[in-house]
C-alpha cells in the first residue's frame, strides 16, 4: 500500500483546552493529541479512566506508543483491549489514529495532575521510515476526597460490592473447636471487588499467639481487565500449628469499604474462632491406699482375687506395650517421611505429635523441651534450622540431618539400662 509522502513534523502546545477535553495539535496540523479524565472527581481508591488519543492527518507507518512517568499517590494500569484504531473529523478535517485508555487508582487524597507524557510515531519521508518521540503536556486534572465517614481510617476499599469468602482445612461447621497438639488449621481469605486493583485490597492483620504458631503463605493478587471492566482479587492463607495445649482465640476482622453504588460506609467481617487445644491424655500414677481391712475374710479374698488378675494383667501389659510402641513407630515413620520430602512445615507437625507420645512436656517452646531432654547441641541445632524454615516462604531446607540425629537419639532412648550390683563380701 504506497503512503504519501511526509514531512517532519514540528510539535507544539497549543493552549486550547475544552471542558472535558484536552487537545493539542502541531503547526500543520498533522499531529494532534487530546486527552481526558473521567471522573474529574472521586473517592480514594476508587477507579478513574484516562483516555489520550493520538491521531493524524497523514499516515501511521507503525504502532504509535505512549509513555507516562510515574504519577505520585496513584496507581495507572493501561488496558490493552481497549486500545483502538480512531477516526473523527475535527474542524472539517479528518484524523486518523489510536485511542489509549489507563485505569487509574488515586491513592490519597488532594489534587492529582497527569505529567507530562512521550509520544512515540512512525511516518514515512523521503528517505524511508522516519521514528519521532513527542513530549506532550497532558493539562488533565483530577480531584480525589475521602469519603464521608473515613477520615480516621487506615486503609479503605471503594467499590460497588466486596465478596469475602472463607474456606477452613480441615473444614469447619462452628466458631468453637477442640483439637489436639500437633494438629494444624488453614484459613484461606478471598477478597473479591469490582472496579478495584488487587494491589488496592489491604493485607489482612496476622495474629501472633504464644503457642499457636502461625504459617502465613505469600498472598496471592490478580487482576482481571477485560474493556473497562476491572475485578480485583486477594488470596491471604494462613496456616496454624497447635503447638501448646491451651485456650485460645483468633479474634474477629473488620474491613472497612465504601459502596460506591449507595453511597455508604460498609464492613466486611471475617468472625472470630475459638481453638482448644488438648494433649494426649498421660496415665496417672497409682495413689496409695491407707486404708486398713477391717477383716481378715476381706484381705484373703482381695488377695486371691489379686493373684487371679495377676496373668491376665502381665499378658494385658505385654500387649499394650507393644501396641504403644507401634503407635510411635507410626508416628516417628510420619517424621522421616516429611524430612526426606523436605517439607520443614510437615516435618515439624510431625515432630510435634511424636513428641506429646513420648510423653515429653512441651512448656514454652516444644522445640527446645526436645533439646532440652536429649542434651544434642547437633540436634539444638537443625531443630533452630528446621523452626527458621517453617517461616520463610521459600525455604531449600533439607531434612535428612535432622532425621539423621533425630534417629540417634530415638536408638539411645530404647536402649536397655543395666544397673550395676554389688556382690556381698565373702566371709
């Protein structure tokens, strides 16, 4: 397709400036550029559209780009399918270019004024295709204002409706539940808001509790963009290991938002829950009886009631013995397990359950009471390396020294203790 022939174009701002649109051309009239902003006013944080059109008299050789420097206080995100060819006649003349659209995001309140921006067309002269970079000043304001109600709040989502989905794992039915030392609760946040950046929603407040251990995921932020249609999304997951028996209670979350549709100050809840959590229950030590038998009938049959028993009860004590070493051989196998698959997370789950069935006092830090009772710097050690692990988001920790000492001092425990006797004098 041949193109006329161009000539190199002058660029200058011109100062006419219409109600709602800017528009700037050059001294041939060749290039011309118009923008808008659309609310003039608005909330912090909810959505405004900047449009700028770049057209011509002449012809486009190339796609024409547009660079906009960082504007303070505002979040801009362009939206690549509403950028479009554009035909308009202004003046009896006709232009032809494209149409840029950005959606933008005050984030504080006060006057926001657009920088000035670079241009960037290809035409045609002479000597063959010909690169221009344009600065054009943009005189687009925009006013943002808090909404009524919200001078004191921190953080504040404008948005005609806010979705808060909440999903536990295990699942749970009540705000009130009972579990056991070792286990671990997922909490899953979702925020979804139309017409609001995913990077606008506030992170959610973490919970810190002595002995319920928290295990935050790195949040999850999309943004969907189709036209002028934005839906903004938040995941935050958060795991909770239950690492001292104990009462506790995550409290409840209120997140302020404004409808932008009623115009009204609104909050979404995520409700509180109620966690018991209970230690594996220890056998309690036999009390000593100082009762005297008032008979000698009495204590002849306690006496051979007990010698009857007395099989049974050795054959019964053989059995949970050996039933009480399988149950920490599973538990212990559930150990290595996480530690060769080298998921520090598991693999303290894992140790913490293995712990309580050993019967070891957790106190303040289970962790430490382990190291405490086995007298392992080597273990002090890679159980402080496994803890730093379980925080960090992306961790390469790898479980097979820890599993390697954890082996140890299993095999010192279970081994036999022969006291040493005495043998009496010879005469």
């Amino acid at each position: 397709m041949p193109f006329p022939h161009g000539r190199r174009i002058g660029l200058f701002v011109s100062a006419l400036v219409c109600l709602l649109w800017g528009e700037w051309g050059t001294a041939q009239e060749s290039l011309r550029v118009r923008a808008a902003v659309s609310p003039e006013k608005c909330f912090v944080g909810q959505k405004f559209l900047l449009t700028i059109d770049v057209m011509t008299t002449e012809f486009f050789t190339g796609q024409p780009a547009i660079q906009i420097p960082k504007i303070a206080a505002v979040a801009l995100l362009p939206d690549p399918l509403s950028k479009g060819p554009l035909t308009d006649t202004i003046q009896g003349t006709t232009y032809s270019g494209v149409s840029f659209h950005f959606v933008g995001f005050p984030l504080k309140p006060g006057q926001i004024e657009i920088p000035p921006c670079l241009i960037t067309t290809f035409q045609n002269d002479d000597q063959g295709r010909r690169l221009e970079k344009h600065p054009i000043m943009i005189p687009c304001q925009l006013e943002a204002i808090l909404p009524p109600g919200a001078e004191e709040l921190s953080s504040l989502i404008c948005t005609p409706k806010l979705e808060t989905t909440i999903s536990w794992d295990p699942p749970l039915s009540m705000d009130h539940v009972s579990v056991k030392l070792g286990d671990a609760l997922t909490r899953t946040v979702t925020l979804t808001a139309p017409d609001v950046l995913g990077m606008v929603l506030p992170p959610l407040p973490q919970v810190s509790l002595s002995g319920l251990r928290a295990y935050p995921a790195p949040a999850i932020v999309k943004d969907d963009l189709h036209e002028e249609d934005l839906v903004g999304k938040r995941v935050e997951t958060v795991t909770y290991v239950c690492q001292q028996p104990g009462h506790y209670e995550l409290p409840e979350i209120l997140i302020p938002w404004y409808d932008t549709r009623n115009h009204l100050l609104r909050q979404a809840k995520i409700p509180r829950l109620i966690i018991d959590v209970t230690a594996p229950p220890v056998a309690a030590a036999s009390p000593s009886s100082s009762a005297h038998g008032k008979g000698t009938t009495f204590w002849l049959a306690f006496m051979g009631s007990v010698l009857a028993l007395n099989g049974m009860a050795l054959v019964l004590r053989k059995r949970l013995h050996v039933f009480a070493r399988s149950r920490e051989q599973l538990l212990f196998s559930a150990v290595g397990q996480a530690c060769h698959s080298n998921r520090p997370r598991d693999a303290a789950q894992a140790i913490l359950k293995w712990i309580a069935e050993l019967g070891i006092d957790p106190g303040a830090s289970p962790f430490a009471s382990l190291s405490a009772n086995t007298s392992s710097p080597k273990l002090t050690c890679e159980l402080q390396c496994l803890d730093e692990a379980t925080i960090a988001p992306d961790s390469d920790w790898q479980g097979g020294p820890l599993w390697h000492e954890l082996k140890q001092i299993r095999r010192k425990r279970r081994q036999p203790r022969f006291h040493s006797m005495e043998l009496p004098q010879l005469n």
